[in-house]
C-alpha cells in the first residue's frame, strides 16, 4: 500500500434517527406509516466526504451533538448511513468504549482471541501476537481469571492492548487516552506517537492540544456537517472561535492603571502569590514514589531514584506551583564516565515536554569525571511552574559525552508521576510573574 493510497473514503455520507415522542407511535408507523407520520426527523450526518491517506494522523473535532459519534460508527461499520458510501481499505481498529465487547464470564485470555477474531486475526496470527498483547496490558495472572473479576482499570488496559496489537491498517482513538492511570496514558501516548510513523490514525477528540500535537491534518464538524478541513492549528482556533461565541458574549470596562510599587532589582516573587495560596486557587501537586518500570540504555549507569525536595532538601510528597523546589536524581555509576550528563523532562498526559533541563552547559568546560560505583547526585532548583489540573510525569536520563554526541547509559521512563489538582492556569503552564501591568496610553 503506496503512502498516498487511499485507505478510507466517505463519499456523501447523511445519516437520520427517526425521533418517536411515545412508544405507540413506533407501533402506528408500521402499520399506518403510508397515510402519517408519527416521528420527528433527526439529521445527525449532512453530506459529509472525507479522504484519509495511508500515513496520515487526521483529527476530528468539533462540540457535543456535532456528529462525530456517529461518523465513528459508520467508519468501522456498525452502522449503516442513511446515504452514501463507505470504502475501507485495510484493518480497522476502535479504540471507543474500550472494554465493551468483552464476555464477563470469560477470562483475559479467551476474550483476547474472540476479539482477535471479531478484528478479522487468525487463530495462529493472534498466537503471535499474544505474548505483546498481555505484556503492554501488564495484568499478570489474572489474564485468566473471568473479565468480571477485572477492575475497570484492567479491563481498559486490556482492551487497548487488544485493538493495538491486532496489527490494524487503520486505528480509530475516540478519547481514550482519558482513561487509565498516569504510568498507563504515557505508554498509551508513546505507543501512538510510534504506530503513526507508519500507519493511519483517526484521533477523534475535544481537547484541541490533543489534535494539534499529534495530527498532521484537522477536520471541524458542527451540526452534522463538515465545517473545515485543513491544518490543525487553523482547525483548532475554528473550532474555539465557534464554542465560544456560542456560549459567551465577552464585554470589556477600562479602568485607570493603580499606582506602581516601585521595582527592586535582586530576589523577587509574585506578589499575588500569598493570596492565591490561601485561596482555592492554589496549585497542589500530589507527587508519588520513584518508579522504574520502564527504561533503555548501554547500561553504564542506573537511576536509583528521583524525588522532588524543598530547598533544604526535605523530600516532598506534595509540591506547590509558583514555590521553590528542588528536583533531586542520583545515579549508581556503572562503568568509568569522563563527562556525564543528567537529565530530566516533564511530560504532560500526551506526552508533550513541557519543561526540562541537563547538567551539559553547566559544567561543560568543568566536567564532573564518575568513576565505577560511584553515586552521582544532580540537583536541579527552580520555581515549580503552575500546571493545568491532570496526570503528569518526569523522564529521567543520565549520558556520557556531549550535548551533540554521547552515549545514553539510561533513560527512564515516568520516573516520577505527579497530579496537578487545582489551578488558575489557562495555558500549558504558568509561569511565576515579575510583574503584570494594564493601563491606558
């Protein structure tokens, strides 16, 4: 299949309900239907045509009622439109309600092989796969223990595992990169940026952060129709512009601008910081322990644990954006490094970097030389930016060389996990503000 093949193709797609006020109406239309009507006709699809490409990652957004549900189904082909045509080229994929097509009674195992079955795998193509599928759903035993004995966790993991690895042509995401815990979104996220690289994904989604980080192209559906198709960030800012004239009217009052303290030079901080702290606006952060699950790397070092502190170096189990911390990483050297580096990463839950930093330019022209068995210790101080509410992670790295050219001993996935419960902030991250000013010129 060339990369500009065609794999799906929607060509003038409608889709309408036949709305029914009381159950007897239903009765009357079959039997007197010729002579009246007795529902209220529901348009959900208008005419909708869409060409996506092997290779492509095309997001579909748009607000609730906008169509997209139903878009969905008819793509994979569990319902029929009203009009038009569907082509499918390839293995589908959908990764909706996850979990839904499994048997309670049966265990982890047997559902695996009825879904495969139901994805169009053989028995013998889904023994291939079996040993990857129940490694990234990571459930243990209980891959034989009836599905209703599952947390919902589980199954979740299970049923993304199983549309994941049936090798799909195309794979269909409708926000299931909401659910499960932090550790299970970052592999979720890293397993997607992956599988694009060479496969089609439908990212279907009402977090434009989403659509434009991981899209190449980006479709607008409101009212049952196709409003916009072209880039994602042109998409996206539609997309905001229409839900938000649509349910607020903003209006504006100048004001003088106050008296100004005067400014001091040296140590600052924000001056709103003591009252937003006290406030429900503060930015809590629950942290949790030092993971090592995942990781890769030569192997000449090993990350033995990573941990926020305060600026004393008292571990923390709770952090506070816009307050100092300390972000703490000792490594366990392995064999003789002559110019180390330690690194780490912040990521939030679709695996953007938000905020990191290495120990390379710092000490450069001063290289800190490690010796086998060995414990280097790196500490990074800053001011804890303020994040959106949601699951966050730290990545972890310790190298050996140069910015441009060196040998990663380890790096560690999600490190640490951290949950951000509360916030003020709008954006990806805020950061701490020397000075805000609005007046009239």
């Amino acid at each position: 299949m060339s990369s500009d093949e065609v794999v799906l193709r929607i060509r003038h797609i409608s889709k309408r309900f036949e709305i029914y006020e009381k159950p007897r109406h239903r009765l009357q239309q079959m039997l007197f239907g010729r002579w009246k009507t007795y529902y209220r006709e529901f348009r959900a699809l208008s005419d909708i045509n869409l060409e996506v490409r092997k290779g492509e990652c095309v997001g579909i957004i748009g607000p609730n009622g906008a169509g997209k549900s139903t878009l969905l189904q008819i793509m994979t082909g569990t319902l029929q439109p009203t009009e038009g045509t569907v082509e499918r080229h390839g293995r589908i994929a959908a990764l909706l309600e996850l979990g839904s097509g499994f048997n309670p009674e049966f265990t982890g195992r047997e559902n695996v092989y009825m879904n495969a079955a139901i994805l169009g795998l053989t028995k013998k193509e889904t023994d291939e796969k079996y040993q990857d599928i129940v490694d990234f759903a990571d459930i243990g035993e209980f891959i034989d223990q009836p599905v209703k004995t599952y947390s919902s966790g589980m199954i979740v993991r299970l049923a993304f595992a199983v549309n994941a690895f049936v090798d799909p042509d195309v794979l269909i995401v409708d926000e299931a990169l909401a659910v499960g815990d932090a550790f299970f979104q970052q592999k979720c996220m890293r397993f997607i940026r992956k599988f694009k690289e060479n496969h089609t994904i439908l990212f279907v989604s009402h977090d434009t952060a989403a659509v434009v980080n991981l899209c190449d192209r980006g479709v607008l559906l409101e009212n049952g129709q196709v409003k916009m198709i072209g880039s994602p960030k042109e998409v996206t800012e539609q997309y905001l512009k229409v839900l938000y004239s649509d349910n607020q009217e903003v209006e504006g009052n100048q004001h003088e601008q106050p008296p100004q303290a005067e400014q001091t030079e040296g140590e600052y901080y924000d001056m709103r910081r003591a009252f937003i702290n006290g406030s429900k606006y503060r930015n809590d952060m629950e942290v949790f322990k030092f993971s090592n699950q995942s990781c890769f790397g030569a192997g000449g070092a090993e990350i033995e644990n990573v941990y926020f502190a305060d600026v004393n170096g008292k571990p923390l189990s709770w952090i506070v954006g816009g307050e100092i911390v300390k972000l703490t990483i000792a490594v366990r050297v392995h064999t003789d490094m002559s110019s180390p580096i330690v690194g780490f990463t912040v990521k939030d839950r679709l695996g953007q970097w938000i905020l990191g930093d290495n120990t390379y330019i710092t000490y450069q022209n001063a290289p800190v030389r490690a010796a086998a068995g060995q414990k280097l210790v790196a500490e990074f101080e800053f001011y804890m930016p303020t994040l959106q509410p949601g699951n966050y992670s730290i990545d972890c790295a310790v190298a050996d060389g140069t910015q441009e050219n060196h040998v990663q001993q380890q790096w560690l996935h999600d490190a640490v996990v951290f949950v951000s419960h509360s916030s003020y902030t709008f954006s990806l991250f805020g950061a701490v503000m020397k000075k805000i000013d609005l007046r009239i010129q």
